[in-house]
C-alpha cells in the first residue's frame, strides 16, 4: 500500500474539518496548509469584535 505525503494527509483533515464546522454552524474556518504537511487554523462561533469604533462623521479632515 503506498504511503501518504504529509500534505494529502493534511487537505484529507482540513476538508473533514471544513464538512464538521459547517455542519456545527460555525461563522468562520480558515485554513492554512503549509507544503510541510503543518496546518494554521483560525476558527470560531462568532466573527471577530472589530477594534476600531469610528463613525464616518468623525474622520473629518480639516475644518
């Protein structure tokens, strides 16, 4: 039987993963693989609070 490259093996677990959080309803999954086999994931149930309160009224210029 042939051996699996670390990289398949990495899609094969990221695309399980993908099918699981959508299936859970996750908001957000992001992915990424690198050519090593090694994989970043930035997952959650709710979006990221934005840091920024600015209205546009505010980002006036000058007078």
């Amino acid at each position: 039987m042939r051996e699996t490259r670390p990289y398949t093996a990495a899609r094969q677990a990221v695309s399980a993963l993908l099918r699981e959080a959508r299936d859970a309803g996750w908001v957000r999954a992001k992915f990424e693989i690198k050519p090593d086999g090694s994989v970043i994931v930035d997952a959650g149930m709710a979006d990221p609070e934005a840091g920024d309160e600015f209205l546009s009224n505010d980002l006036r210029m000058g007078r």
